[in-house]
C-alpha cells in the first residue's frame, strides 16, 4: 500500500524553518515563522495565561471529555470579543459558537458545513491568501477562485477591482476576508471599503467566511474587531474563524473557534447541531486546557485586565518596528518603494521580492523570510532594523546590477 505514494513535494515554509535551523551563523535572523517576538527574539508566554493555567491545573478534577462543542464559558468570551458584549444577535440567539483546534480547525469545519449545504459553492479568497486556506477550504471538496486584492506596486488594496470581481459573483458564493492584519500584505480594509463592501455582500446576496486570527495585534481589540461586527450588523448569515494563537499566544495549545450567525435562532440551532455532528466525525471532541485557560482569564478581572495590558504592550511593539523598518528601507534603497511597510498593520508585509532575491537574503546575508517575501516584522529586534534594511538594498542593488 504505501510503496503506491508517491513523494509529497515540501512544504515552502517548513523548509525555511528548517534551513534557519540547519545555519550555523550566530547573526542569522528568522522573519519567516509566522509567531510574535519580543525583543529577546522570544515568543513568551503572557503573564495572564501563566497565572490563569497555575489556576486551571490547581482546580482541574478530571481529564474528561469536554464534550464536541467545547468549553461553553470559553466560547461566551470568544462571542464577546468578536461581536461585542451585547450585540443584539446574540441576544436573540442567533449567533453559536463552538470551540475548535485552533483556527485551522475552525476553517476546516467552516468548509465542511459550506460542502455539507451545497458542495458547489463556490469560494472566493484574496490574491495573495495566507497559503493554507486554499488546503484547508479545497480539502473539504469545495472549488476555491481568488480575487484581486493587493497592488504590489503600490502596496495598497486594489479595491475597486475588489469589488468589480466580487459583484459578479452568483448569489450563495463565499467569500474568504480576513478581519484585520491582513496575511500576507499587512493591507488592511479601511472603515469605508468595510462599508461598501458589507452593502455589496448584502446586495449580491454573499455569505462571508472571514479568518479573525490577529485580533488585538493591528490597531487593538475593539478597532481589529470593526469590520466584522459590520457585517454581523448588516447581513442575515456570517461565518467566523477564530485563533487564540497569537493575542494569547497559545500557539501550541491549538485554541480556536467557529462562530455562525444565522438569519433565526432556530436555524441557529440547527447549524450548531451540523457543526457538533462535523466535529465528531473529524476530530471528535476538542483538547481543554487552551480553551480553559482563555476561560479562566475571561473569569478573572485581574487576569483579564493583564492580558489586555500584555496585548497591547505586544500590538505596541509590532507597530512601533514599522516606522522605523520603513525609515531604514528608504535609506538603504534611496527610494520610497517600501514606504507602504510603516502604514500597514499586524505582523506580516509581503516586501514583493523576486525569488532570486530572497535565496540571496538567506544565503548572503542569513535572513530568513517565506518564499513569497513575506516578512514577519514581529521577529525583529529594533537593534536588527538596519542591518536587514541594508540587506535588502544589497539585493535590490545586486539584482538590478545583473539585469
């Protein structure tokens, strides 16, 4: 049976993980994994979930199942920081919440309860998309398109094509945003475009699915939050993926969560039934011990409180490395071309480098960024900001030089 498999091509991130590994250089730098850094060049765990985890263990009674749809005090606090704490959808019982691992996980089972109403629905996703939603949505058998998304040469939203793809469109067609920290461009939606495109989706006739993985990390909770609280105002049905990976911190704990909102709160309901049902079959019951310790926190004004403070502290950081980057890049590149670098937000810009370029940055300077050029600005330290800039305008330099 297994001598019929053929070999699986490589996974492109993975391989630069493992390259950044294998460098023996005391000076290399990795901008490729997609994880927060402090300064330190550490991915820490946050005050909060050490504190909230010391209760957890200190009460936990039992390794039980938690049941398919998971922690409930944890998806009641995911509810609040995605929707708001009184949004009226949930008031009227219109919104279900069920805990997942991790954001993937709650993509996979979104694509599953699409394919499980229509296998033929067609979902769209942005060009360029974080490279394994088209994975995890085409492995549950539904076709994925793309829409324009970025202006590379600018590096801001191509909207107006946005929007002139999206209207054509048929009717019951998903469409794939990301909510804020947009991966890989760091180009984000401003209120206005949330706007016209929420009229657009309600227009058409469009179900969205958006990816809320970054929350907190842009331009804070409630701000990160904006656009798709819009779109729970303005639309009957709505899709959402959550990850607790990055505003916990909780990478390898695997915390996240789909929410739906439906037009009734019986068809709530019933879709909740579905995605217990989906859940059992793939995975059958979640893992606790993120989800507890997101509860617990959630449980606790003091814990809450110092979360919010770390989170902001960590957005604060990732932010304040922009100007700067942007400032270092026009120096060393006597130009303006990287500019768009200190107005977008989260961790990611995609620096629109040719893949020579990026295998000279590794193999010459060993720096380490994904192989679409996408940077991850969080996995900077301030003391490094020059020495890649000037790095990147060695390769620039030397790419114009042989061409």
């Amino acid at each position: 049976m297994f001598t019929q498999l053929g070999p699986q091509p490589p996974d492109a991130l993975l391989g630069v993980l493992a390259a950044f590994s294998a460098d023996p250089d005391a000076g290399k730098i990795d901008l490729g994994v997609g994880v927060y850094r402090d300064a330190t060049g550490t991915t820490p765990v946050m005050a909060a979930v050490r504190a909230a985890e010391r209760d957890v263990l200190a009460r936990q009674a039992t390794k039980s199942y938690v049941g398919a749809a998971g922690n409930r005090a944890f998806a009641a606090f995911i509810e609040e920081l995605t929707l708001g704490a009184a949004h009226p959808a949930r008031a009227a019982g219109r919104v279900v919440t069920l805990q997942t691992p991790g954001g993937c996980g709650a993509l996979r089972l979104a694509a599953d309860l699409i394919a499980r109403i229509e296998r033929s629905s067609r979902v769209s996703v942005s060009d360029p998309t974080w490279p394994n939603h088209v994975p995890l949505i085409g492995g549950a058998g539904l076709p994925v398109e793309v829409y324009p998304y970025y202006d590379a040469a600018s590096g801001t939203i191509a909207f107006d094509a946005m929007l002139a793809t999206l209207a054509r469109l048929p009717s019951g067609s998903i469409v794939l945003l990301q909510a804020s920290c947009h991966n890989p461009t760091g180009a984000d939606l401003d209120p206005a475009q949330w706007q016209a495109l929420a009229e657009l989706l309600g227009r058409r006739g469009l179900i969205p699915l958006v990816d809320l993985a970054y929350q907190g990390l842009g331009d804070g909770l409630e701000a990160d939050a904006a656009g798709v609280r819009l779109l729970a105002d303005r639309l009957p049905e709505l899709l959402i993926a959550v990850s607790c990976s990055k505003n916990f911190g909780l990478y390898r704990e695997r915390v996240g969560a789909i929410i739906a909102l439906a037009p009734t709160a019986a068809a709530a309901t019933t879709v909740m039934g579905h995605l217990q049902a989906l859940a059992r079959r793939m995975y059958s019951m979640p893992p606790d011990h993120g989800a507890a310790i997101v509860a617990a926190i959630a449980a606790s004004p003091a814990y809450r409180a110092d979360w919010l403070a770390e989170l902001e502290s960590m957005r604060r950081r990732v932010t304040g490395l922009r100007a700067p980057l942007a400032a270092a890049l026009r120096e060393a590149t006597g130009g303006r071309r990287f500019d768009f670098v200190g107005t977008q937000r989260g961790m990611f810009s995609l620096l629109g480098l040719e893949p020579a370029q990026v295998a000279a940055l590794k193999e010459q300077h060993h720096i380490y960024v994904a192989p679409d050029s996408r940077a991850n600005v969080a996995g900077l330290a301030e003391t490094q900001v020059a020495r890649v800039a000037a790095a990147i305008g060695a390769v620039l330099r030397a790419g114009a030089a042989h061409g």
